[in-house]
C-alpha cells in the first residue's frame, strides 16, 4: 500500500517499528516511548516540511487540476488533485 499511495496518490507512508519485539508487554510501552521519544518527536517536527499549497493560473487564478510539479534534482513529479 506504501508504495501504491506513493506513486498513485502523492501520499507517504511510512512504517515505524519501535521494538524488535512484535508484541510487546503492556508493562514495556513506558519503556519503548522513553526509548523512542526524542527521535518519534524529531520525526513529527519535520512532517510538514517540502512543497504544499494550490496550483493556480497565473492570469485568471483559477485552480489547475492535474498540473505537473517537477522540482530539479527530484526525480519524483507530483500532480496536482483537484
């Protein structure tokens, strides 16, 4: 599905496993989040950053469904939604 939203619905998905342990002890959770907590944090502070707003028409500022974002250096378009 990861790979799908990305190439389909300009939507990243990620996986995170705290733990090798698959199943852990409800007694471990405090443990595992004072493991992870600096890093998970981190990672929420940087979601937000990279490119997001609406594509418009210069002249007439009418929104562009389907407009074609290329950034140099990325080899990954994106395209605008409606």
């Amino acid at each position: 599905m990861q790979d799908y939203n990305y190439v389909w619905a300009n939507c990243f998905e990620i996986t995170l496993e705290l733990s090798c342990c698959k199943y852990p002890l409800t007694s471990e959770l405090p443990k595992e989040w004072e493991n992870n907590r600096e890093s998970l944090l981190t990672f929420i502070e940087k979601v937000h950053i990279g490119v997001k707003g609406f594509v418009r028409d210069a002249v007439t500022g009418a929104g562009l469904e389907n407009a074609t974002i290329a950034v140099a250096g990325i080899a990954h378009n994106v395209t605008a939604g409606k």
